[in-house]
C-alpha cells in the first residue's frame, strides 16, 4: 500500500472520490491525501532512551536539584513552552525557576504516572526532526500551595503532556502541558461561571493498555495513523469553510468509530459515543465560537496506532456566544492545544485533549488564577 499512497500522493487537504480512493488502497472509507513518512527512517529508540533517562532522573528531583538534572539532560538554549502562566522559557535555569521548582516545592514524591510514550518524526518540518510525546498524571502529595491553588495533603493527579526534541542525545526544544483546572477541581475549587457539559474524571490511559510504545513500529501502521489524523483535520476544516457543512455525525463518522472517547480537559470534560460527543463538546463549541482559524501545529507524528500533536497556538477565535460560562465577546483569544490519538483498525477511537485554559479566558479578561486567589 505504500507505494500506491506515494504514487498518488496529492495535497492533504484535497479529496478524492470515494471509490477511486478505496480502489487505489483498499480502505473501507475516503481519506484525504497526507505528507508520506520516508521510508528509510532514524531508530527512533535513541530518543525514546533520552527522554526515558530525563524522565527517570526527574523522579528523583527535588525544588533544588532539579536545575542541575535539566541541565544534564536538557541542551544549554532549549527552548520550552508552558501553559499560563509559565509560558516560554530559555534554558534550563529559567524552565526550572518559572515551573519545575515552584512545582516541587508544592508537591513531594512525585511520580510521572505516565500512559502513553511514543516518538516519531515531525511532519511539520518535512520529518527533519525527532521528537517524543510523554502523556499521563505527575502523581504527588500536594503539600503547599501551588498559584493559589490551596493544598489537600492528599494524592493529586496533574494531567500532563511532554513533547520533547531530540538532538544528539539532548532535549533541545519542549513542551509540557498540564491540567489546572483539572487540579483545581480535586482541591475543591470550580472557579468556572458555566457548567461543565462533559464528565469530570481523574482520565485513564488506552483501553488496550499498549500505549507504551517501547518496540519499533511497522511503517504501515504509522503512516496509516498519520493520515487518519490529517484527514480529520481536513474534515474540520472542510466543515468550518463549507457554504452547506455536513452534518456533525456524517462529517465525524468518517474519522471516528462510533464509540470514540473524547477525554477533553477540565472545563469541557471527557465524553463517550459521536452522539454525545457532538451533544456534550462539538455543539456548543461550534455554537459559541466564530471565526475559527487554524493556525497550525509546531509538531505533528505518529508510531503504531498512537499519535499526536500540539500548536502555539493551534487556533485563534471569538468567543461571540458565550462558553465556559464567559459572556460572548469580540475578542480575539488564542486556544494553545494538545491532542494525542489512539487508533484502532481505520479509525481513531481514543482522544487525550489538553488546552491552555487559563491563557485562553484571561485573553477575554477572566484571570482564574487571581481569582481564586483574591
């Protein structure tokens, strides 16, 4: 199937025929074209083995310590994006300064609990780069307050997503993700003026358990899980700019089985089946939100049936009908998102969704953080 891919290989964004797709591949539905991964790719274990070692070292970090362990394994200019208010950072003394340490000195016996680890090349830069994906719960006793958050002297699970850039065996770009609402919420906190249409759970990992993804993968399958990501995409975009769009179960039924988890973050929270997720996330979000633009992704990839990729940020919209129980508005506020995949045959069934929250309400002037801490 490769080469017939390559051999047809068009925009990603265009779409083929039902039928002259399935005769070209044999899939039993229509995808979009996507960029094709070279065959000949790197071990991608050389950079599973680094991120592994700096995750290792971290669990024995403290607020002190922690400087000197980023700077073992972290590249001296490695650039690092955080979630509000941590934001961008330059090297290994500020990333430790702005929200390792701070984090350590909140929380003891940490653990990165973590669901799912896989690497892959990045699609945004014409798989010129090596990057991993770390996704879980960093599990601590939460001792102290952490940015108003009040503590609980109890287990806190902080949901997370790690991207890491690998070069010559050192991180030299990052990306971490973390939950604060979600952590909010298990200190009793609902700073939110809305109610939640999804679930709120402490979020497992995959069903198959196999999210791990320790072994080389065939290209096949990654490629297939790359191009399923992509024709989603597409699907989302062909949806917003369409005079006439489909209808929200046809459009998601290409990409989705029918019984796709959508573990969406705090604030929305996770939903089951393409008819509640449309019911409990799609509806009121595209009810609410105008003049949706994709901004694009910083890191795109996939290996085996896992994949992800996050943006800075992915989209820009207005708020213009109210969501998340902030009034509608005018203004144009910046949505920072992580999404990673699990696939299963031809299509995706499993979804881990990570958002900026904070960033994206105190653009429309709601600053949680002060708030709560008022």
């Amino acid at each position: 199937m490769q080469q017939v891919i390559g051999k047809l290989l068009v925009q990603k964004n265009s779409l083929w025929s039902f039928s002259g797709w399935q005769a070209a591949t044999g899939l039993s539905n229509p995808l979009r074209m996507t960029a094709m991964i070279p065959a000949q790719t790197p071990d991608l274990s050389k950079a599973k083995s680094v991120a592994s070692a700096y995750a290792s070292a971290m669990e024995t970090a403290d607020a002190d310590t922690v400087r000197d362990v980023l700077k073992h394994h972290f590249d001296p200019a490695c650039f690092w994006r955080g979630m509000h208010p941590f934001h961008e950072q330059t090297g290994p003394d500020a990333i430790a300064k702005s929200f390792w340490s701070p984090f350590l000195r909140s929380f003891s016996r940490v653990q990165r609990r973590e669901d799912i680890f896989f690497a892959g090349l990045n699609e945004i830069d014409g798989f010129s780069s090596t990057w991993t994906c770390s996704m879980g719960h960093f599990m601590g006793l939460f001792d102290a307050p952490f940015l108003n958050i009040p503590p609980t002297r109890k287990i806190a699970m902080l949901r997370y997503a790690e991207f890491n850039k690998i070069d010559d065996g050192r991180i030299t770009e990052s990306a971490l993700f973390i939950d604060l609402l979600h952590l909010m919420a298990q200190a009793g906190l609902n700073p939110l003026k809305g109610t939640q249409t999804g679930a709120q759970l402490i979020q497992p990992g995959p069903r198959t358990h196999d999210g791990l993804v320790l072994a080389s993968q065939p290209l096949a399958e990654t490629q297939k899980t790359l191009t399923r990501i992509n024709n989603m995409i597409g699907s989302i975009d062909h949806a917003n700019a369409a005079a006439k769009p489909p209808a929200p179960q046809d459009e998601l039924s290409v990409d989705w089985q029918e019984d796709m988890i959508w573990w969406g973050p705090t604030g929305i929270g996770a939903t089951y089946t393409i008819d509640r997720y449309i019911e409990q996330h799609q509806g009121p979000f595209r009810r609410a939100m105008e003049g949706r633009v994709l901004n694009g992704h910083l890191c795109r990839m996939a290996e085996g049936h896992y994949g992800g990729f996050f943006g800075w940020p992915n989209l820009t919209l207005t708020n213009k009908h109210s969501f998340m129980g902030v009034p509608g508005n005018d203004i144009r506020a910046d949505m920072r998102v992580v999404d990673v995949y699990r696939r299963e045959g031809d299509k995706l069934v499993e979804n881990w969704v990570f958002i900026d929250m904070l960033h994206f309400l105190k653009m429309q002037g709601v600053d949680v953080l002060a708030e709560i801490g008022a």
